[in-house]
C-alpha cells in the first residue's frame, strides 16, 4: 500500500483511497473497528495473493485483550499500597494483613515484573521482621501454639516454596513439620477447631484445604498429605464443585473449586485426583457469564474470575474459549492506575485484594506450579496468538479437647461457630480478621462479601491487637471465623 501524501489529494487522489477502502473493508473478517486499528494494536495477518496477481493485502489480526501485567504490577508495589516494600495493611496503623501480603507476592511471582520486590516482601517473613506493631508473620499463624492454622502456615509454606526457599526452614520453623501436626486425626468434640479427620486445625474452608495440600505436596510430603487428600476429595459435590466452608453447607463456590483443583492436580498419576480435576474444571466452565465474569460465593468479583482462569488453564487446549472471553473481561476491569475493580457491577476503583488474585490469576499459572524460576511469564495466549534461622520444634495441637491458650496468647480463641455473618461495607478496604486475608467475592451491589465476619468486629479486634500489641495476637487470630472462606 503507498502512503497519500500530505495535503488535500485531488480528485483522482480521492477516488483511488474510496477504491482501496472499499476493498480493504470488504476482504472477508474485516470490519469497520478492525480497520480502524492503529498499527500496534494488532500483528498483521499472513499476505494472501490476491487472483489478479495485484500486491496482496495484509490485514491486522484482531487480538483479544488481556489485563496489563506492567501495570498491575506497578499498583500493587506502589508505595501507596505496599508499605515499606513488606506488606499491605488495610487496617491501618501499621497491623500488617499478612495474609493479603502473601498473595500481593504470589501475583509477582506470576507476573515476573518486578522480582526484587517479590524478594523484598519474601525477606521480610523469612527474616522474621515486623510491622508496625512489632507482630510478625509467626504471630499470624500461630506456629508453635496450640492455636496453629493449618490454612495460613500452608499459605507461608507454599510461598518459601514459590520463592524456591526450604519450607522447612523459612520464618524460623520447620512449615511442613507444622503442618503435619495441623492434620486432624479425629473430630473435635469440644470446639470446632477440627471437623473431622484430614482437616487442618483451624482451617474452615476449602480454600485453606487446598493450600495445606499443595504445600505438604510440593514439599514431597506426601505420605503426610494423605489424609488432608482425601478430605479435600471427600468434599466434592456430585456437579464436580466444591463448597466454600468446612464442614460442607452444600453451596458450591467457584474460588474453592479453583484452589482445589489447582491442589489436587499435582497428583497426575492418582486416578480419582485426576477425574475429580476433570469434573471440576469442567464445572467451573459451564459457570462462566455472558460477560466473561464469574460468580463468587456471595456475588461477582474479579477475584473469582482470575481464579477460574487459573482452573480453566490446567486444561487450556479445551477452554481456551472461556479463558480467553475472561481474560477480555479483566481487562476491561483493569483501571488505569493498573489496578482492578471488585466487580463489574459494584463500586469502580482499584482495590489490592482483588487486584492481587485477577493479576495473577490472569496468568493462567497454577498455585500448584508457580515458582520464580525459568522465564516471566505472560497471560494464556487466545486464540489469535498463536536468610534462614535454625527451625524451631512445633507442639502438635490437641484435636480432641478444648485446647489451652498459650503462654503469648492473653485469651482462649472465639469458638469459630459462635461469629455472626454479616455483610461488610461497602469500603473496598474493609478490615479483615487476619486469618481471612486470602481474597472476597464482591455482591451484587459491589460490596466485599461476607466471608463471615462484620468489619465493625474486626476492627474491634484490630484495636484491641494493637493495645495490647503483639502478645495478645494468638487469641484473636489462630483460626479462621466460620465463613472466612480464605486465610
């Protein structure tokens, strides 16, 4: 094609560009906003030689849009949001969501756009450093107390995993040892702290199940996850779903059957493992909206869809259709800060917590396989284009019995039965009891869903932590509220 120079073209200049526009916009798969492109918005096609032997034309390939990963990496490092480079802390006064922190670097981790920072943040739990009120990521778990959540030690432990760190000695703790003693070998008959055998202590929900499993797996502790295995087998809804809670309310969540897929994947020789990752993708597919989104426990989220994508990817050459259609749907929450909406529907403006999850599920990679080794990676393609410390010994908690508080701990734990469900504000950083710091679903009016907990309580709970500081932290964290989906 020859560029029409500069200036008003004459007559016969005119009738020639109508002659080649006419022929450009009727070549088959070409339409007005495809023509329309800039340059860089699309590779171009192969050239097809036309049958009058004239120059063949080269028309832009239409490429389906997927989030920023630059961009959404920058939001999430950014100061406003990363304090000192170590953690989150929508709380406020410095109390750290370790939690959350872990899934800001599992997303770097995914997006390979800023290593150093995924290494700073790494640093700061591993060496055991503080927040603002002097709690570290040991107060969090409760490592070493008879109050240990097997869902959020198995969170650390799969990030020293991530990071390509010994579990074993990462934060001053043996993790896998920790979590071997978090697996319930009965219910538990005076609190709700186990629910039966398999389960991890403290860990009422799938998605804390699911964690525990792919950090005892990767570990290469298998013979140890056996139990938590077929729990998390044994929990499967006929439709190939998984419920949000523990004990089963019999709801089904996409979220959970993402995470326990994604869990139950790392055993590809496992017959029943293998066709139970089967039915659930499968069922995750089929719950995929006209928009591309997905529906979460309590509404809509970008969470929940970043989540699916990475369900969807253990078996991408069958789902490209559907991972490609979400990914455009991310996209179009993504904000210009590089940051991600809750929902489509609900209150607009970046938010960490959904922004962790849809950036690095975004990716397609697996909770199961993310590791900082090898080359940075990229969304699935559509279908256009082609310092450790000595570990320290880890008391196996008591299953059976009403447990007593630690030495640090100044109150025995709320029975997780006992915390109403109430819906959080609409405040997109509304405060989160630390052990539920994993992600939210959004309702339909865009509010953080309720994941158990009132954020009134909550920040109750986080005053009183920092008047008390960091010693009063084991009674009002080791254990997930019933309904706190996430640790």
């Amino acid at each position: 094609m020859h560029r029409v120079p500069s200036g008003r073209p004459s007559s016969g200049g005119r009738t020639a560009a109508v002659a080649t526009a006419f022929l450009l916009l009727s070549a088959p798969g070409v339409s007005l906003w495809t023509a329309a492109l800039p340059a860089h918005a699309a590779p171009l096609a192969p050239a097809t030689p036309s049958a009058s032997g004239a120059a063949p034309l080269r028309v832009p390939a239409v490429r389906a849009a997927t989030p920023d990963l630059e961009k959404g990496t920058a939001y999430l490092v950014a100061p406003a949001q990363l304090t000192d480079g170590h953690y989150y802390e929508p709380f406020g006064g410095g109390f750290a969501d370790f939690g959350l922190t872990i899934d800001g670097a599992y997303a770097l981790a995914a997006t390979r756009k800023n290593d150093a920072a995924f290494t700073k943040i790494v640093d700061f739990l591993d060496q055991r450093k503080t927040d603002g009120t002097a709690r570290t990521v040991n107060d969090w778990t409760g490592i070493g107390t008879s109050y240990a959540s097997g869902g959020a030690i198995g969170k650390e432990a799969l990030l020293a995993e991530v990071a390509g760190r010994d579990p074993r000695a990462f934060g001053g703790q043996d993790l896998i040892a920790a979590l071997d003693n978090a697996v319930c070998t009965e219910a538990s008959t005076a609190d709700t702290s186990c629910p039966a055998p398999g389960a991890y202590s403290y860990a009422p929900s799938v998605f804390s199940q699911s964690l525990g499993v792919m950090a005892q797996l990767r570990a290469g502790d298998t013979a140890n996850a056996a139990a938590p295995v077929a729990y998390l087998k044994k929990l499967q809804n006929a439709d190939g779903s998984w419920p949000s809670l523990i004990p089963s309310t019999g709801d089904t969540d996409v979220d959970s059957t993402a995470m326990a897929v994604m869990a139950l994947a790392l055993l590809p020789d496992d017959e029943s493992a293998s066709a139970a990752v089967t039915k659930g993708v499968a069922w995750i597919a089929k719950q995929q909206k006209a928009d591309g989104d997905f529906p979460g426990a309590a509404g809509d989220s970008t969470n929940s869809a970043g989540l699916a994508v990475q369900g969807l990817s253990l078996d991408a050459d069958t789902y490209q259709a559907q991972i490609t259609k979400t990914l455009a749907f991310l996209a179009g929450q993504q904000n210009a800060d590089g940051g991600f909406n809750v929902a489509a529907d609900g209150q607009q403006g970046s938010d960490v917590r959904a922004s962790t999850q849809a950036l690095g599920g975004s990716t397609g990679i697996s909770f199961g396989t993310l590791s900082l080794s090898g080359t940075p990676s990229s969304p699935p393609p559509s279908p256009s284009e082609s310092a450790s410390t000595s570990p320290s010994p880890t008391p196996r908690p008591s299953h059976t019995g009403t447990a007593s508080p630690s030495a640090t701990s100044s109150a025995a734990p709320p029975d997780i039965s006992t915390v109403p469900d109430t819906p959080t504000p609409s405040d997109t950083t509304s405060a989160y009891v630390p052990g539920d710091t994993s992600g939210n679903d959004a309702t339909a009016d865009g509010e953080l869903a309720a994941t158990g907990t009132d954020a009134r309580t909550e920040a109750l709970w986080a005053l009183a932590l920092l008047v008390a500081g960091g010693s009063a932290v084991t009674g009002a964290r080791r254990h997930g509220v019933r309904g706190a989906r996430h640790q």
